[in-house]
C-alpha cells in the first residue's frame, strides 16, 4: 500500500497549481493502491470521493503549495475513518467488574489478546481474571491457562473454578465439555466475590462465520451484559475482513475492534476496511507473539503508517506546518484585538500535541536530527497538564486571566488536582506568551522594522 501511495503521489510533487486531470490522477492511482491493500471496494468508493471532492475545492487551490494540501487531505481522511482523529480508550464500568468479552474468527488472536489485555490492565493496576469460555476446542482452556500464567494473571476456567491463581496454572487438559454461558455467568459471580475488578472472557471462533458460534457468543453476551465486546480480527485476512466484520457486527453488535498480527506485512488494509464498514472505533493493536505486543490504537498514526514514507511524511509536516502558521496567524489577529484568551491558548497545545505522533516518525528520516531536539522537549505530561488547570477555569476566566486571584487559584488548582504553584506556572507562562505574541504582531504591523515590537 505504501509505495502505491508513494507513487500516487510522486507526480504531485512537483507541481505548483493543479488540474483537475492532475487530481483526478491521483485519485486513481490512490484508488488502485487501496485496492491492491484489500480495501474494500465501497470503502474506497467512498474514500476516493471525499478526497477528490476536497481536494477540488478552495482549500486546496488557494493553498501555498496544492500538492502538500492534497497530501494532507488524504491523511486527515483517513485519520477520520480510522477513528474522528481520537483514540477511543477502554469503556470501563461504573461498578466493577468491568467485563470485556472477546469474539472473532478461530486463530484470530483471542487467546493471545486476552494474556496481552491481562497483563497491560494490571501493570496499569486493575486486578483482572481471564475466563475461558471457548469449551469448543481441545485444549483451549489449557492455553488460555498458559497465557494466565504467562502474564501473571489468574484464569477462571469450567468445573474447579479457578484452576491458577497469581500464575500458577494446573491444567486442565483437553478440557472440552461444559456449558460456556454458564462459565461466563459463574465467572461474574466469582469475579464479584473474590473482587477482581476487570472479567476478559475468552470465546469459541471457528474457522469460518458461523451460525452456532455466533448465537454462543450471543447468548455468552446477554448473559453477562459485556462492557465491551472486542472484535479480534487478524490485519492479514485481506478482503475477508469485511465480510467477517460486518458477520461479528451484526451477530453480536461488538462495541470495538482489535487488530492483530500488525507485525505482518499487512499495512492497513484491514483497519480501514473493518473501520469503515462497521463504523466501530478500533482500541488496540497486537503486533507480536510476546506479552508485550500489544499497543493502544492510534489513529493517526495508523494513517501515517499507510502513508509510510520519508518524503510522503514530509510532506504533510510541511503540510502541517503551514497549517499551523495559519493557526497562528489567527491567533496574532485575536491578540492584536485583545481578544486572545486561555482557550486560544488551548487550541494551539493541542496542534502542539498533534506532533505527538509525527515527532517519532520525524526521528526515524535522516536528516530531521536539527528537528529532533526541539520536537523532544514536548511533554505530554506536561501538556496534559497545562490543559487540565485550563478546564478547570470558567470560561470568564480563560478570557480574561488577570481576574485570576488568589483564591480563584486554589479553586482551579483543586479542581484540576493540581498544585496552587503549578498554576501561578501557567499564568506566568501564559502571560509571556502573550507578550510575545503581542511583540510578534506588532513587528508584523510595522512591516517587520525591528526596535518597534512591543
Ligand atoms: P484465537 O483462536 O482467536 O484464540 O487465536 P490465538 O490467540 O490462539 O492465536 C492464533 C495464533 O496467532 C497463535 O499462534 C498466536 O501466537 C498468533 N498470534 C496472535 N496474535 C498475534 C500477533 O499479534 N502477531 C503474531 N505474529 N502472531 C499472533
Ligand atoms: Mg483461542
């Protein structure tokens, strides 16, 4: 998918002013690219023609450089069908035991996922128990026994309750009898007793969608009322994937999707497919065998990852920084009317952290070392920081900071769980920023003749 898209977009490089033959080239060159990914073909339909009609319309012919415009069209759009540009974190329940159940095709991942989900949960110290709820293979249950033990995580299994506790597994083995609505159900009430707050219970997947397996996964669900339901989907099944997609979306309606096997050579083919047909929000990824393959889901960065190359990504940074020079051309507008408040302050961390991702694509292309330095002084935590003391102003006060007092300080340092000084902090930053930003504005009026900023 990558080089095709590379490809797609070679001639556009160069050119200043586009034609419409010259999009439409693109177009079809994206188009053939997507498809020879395993990207379903309405999916593409779909994604072909939002893109062409934007990138016919003003935002591009009135851009510096159309060519980088349509590039960064390209990667907002598939930003946007791989998840509105937002991760979507786990739904956790209000009462414990959350409960995850997992469904998908035999092989897809399940098993693997369940350990993987185990052992992130508790490092992150929630105190979860794997169920084994897949009575339909030989040894399933043992595996999932394996895996608890591997991650350090007690599995509830059929018939003795819990066969491992803290890691230690007894086996169980061939174990293949039982009823696994009811393990699912006994398994909630042990759960609750024994006051595990995460239940992840594994299931049947047969080989092919199947009408009996999804109506046990049906029935495990409506017993157990699933927080969430993950779909497991192997990211290698190819043009499969929507139609085993749209089979688990409407046998058990899940709530979200995992991709596995993103080790592969699979480069996204699956994830826009399975995203756009179902319209469910992908959470995870898994990308190893190990314990620790296992990552969030990013949206964004699963878009640059199918526009994997140098000079693709180079292009939408430079894409992206003309749009933010716009963002800040805004702003200076806003300050030279007085007008520039705290959540004017808050837009621009958040196109500050949309350099998350790009800041560690940026340090693998040679060359962006002089970038590297400044991109690495981005906290996250910081920024995390910073926009919390923000929400947790009124929004009279993000206009107008200076009526922040003393006693509106503590206010906002309890409220947003931080300290009176880290807030006295942001102020003072946020002063000088402003000054600066004056100082900016002001040069620019005087036609940049230095000695007349502010
Ligand atoms: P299940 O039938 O859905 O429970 O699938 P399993 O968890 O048993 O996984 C099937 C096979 O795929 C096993 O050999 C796993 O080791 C392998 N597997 C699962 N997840 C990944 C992954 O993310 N990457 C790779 N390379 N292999 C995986
Ligand atoms: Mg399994």
């Amino acid at each position: 998918l990558t080089d095709r898209l590379s490809n797609a977009f070679k001639h556009l490089k160069s050119k200043g002013k586009l034609s419409e033959a010259d999009i439409d080239g693109t177009i079809r060159e994206i188009r053939r690219a997507l498809l020879d990914a395993d990207v379903s073909l309405e999916v593409v339909r779909s994604f072909t023609g939002r893109v062409r009609e934007r990138a016919l319309g003003e935002e591009v012919s009135q851009a510096l450089n159309p060519a980088q415009q349509v590039v960064k069209i390209v990667n907002e759009e598939l930003t946007a069908i791989l998840g509105a540009g937002v991760d979507r974190p786990l739904n956790f329940a209000k009462n414990p035991p959350t409960i995850i159940m997992l469904a998908g095709l035999q092989g897809a991942g399940k098993t693997t996922l369940a350990g993987k989900l185990g052992y992130w949960l508790k490092d992150a110290g929630h105190t979860p128990l794997l169920v084994a709820a897949d009575l339909q293979r030989p040894n399933a249950v043992t595996q999932l026994q394996v895996v608890g033990e591997r991650a350090g995580v007690p599995v509830y299994a059929p018939e003795k309750g819990v066969q491992s506790d803290g890691g230690e597994a007894v086996a169980a083995p061939g174990q293949t009898t039982g009823d696994p609505v009811k393990v699912a159900r006994d398994s909630i009430e042990f759960a609750k007793r024994k006051l595990y707050d995460v239940v992840i219970i594994d299931t049947a997947g047969r080989l092919g969608v199947d009408e009996e397996l999804m109506k046990q996964a049906r029935d495990i669900r409506d017993a157990v009322h699933p927080n969430e339901i993950l779909f497991v989907i192997d990211a290698m099944i190819g043009q499969d994937a929507v139609k085993t997609a749209k089979a688990f979306d409407e046998g058990v309606d899940f709530t979200g999707v995992v991709l596995s096997k993103l080790d592969g050579d699979a480069r996204g083919g699956a994830a826009l497919s399975v995203a756009s047909v179902t319209g469910k929000p992908i959470l995870f990824a898994s990308t190893g065998e190990g314990l620790k393959d296992f990552e969030v889901f990013h949206p964004d960065r699963m878009a640059s990852r199918i526009l994997d190359m140098g000079d693709i990504l180079t292009l939408i940074e430079q894409a992206q920084k003309q749009f933010d020079e716009e963002q800040a051309r805004e702003a200076a507008s806003k300050m030279s009317e007085g007008t520039f408040g705290l959540d004017d302050f808050l837009e621009q961390l958040q196109q500050v952290r949309k350099l998350g991702p790009m800041k560690n694509l940026l340090g693998m292309i040679p060359g962006m070392a002089a970038h590297r330095q400044a991109l690495e002084q981005l906290d996250e935590h910081e920024i995390d920081r910073t926009e919390a003391i923000i929400r947790s102003m009124t929004p009279e006060e993000r206009r107008n900071p200076k009526i922040i007092d003393g006693s509106r300080r503590a206010r906002i340092a309890y409220g947003s769980g931080n300290t009176v000084s880290a807030v006295n902090g942001l102020l003072e930053r946020f002063e000088q920023a402003s000054k600066m930003m004056r100082r900016m504005t002001n040069r620019a009026g005087m036609g940049g003749i230095p000695g007349f900023g502010g």
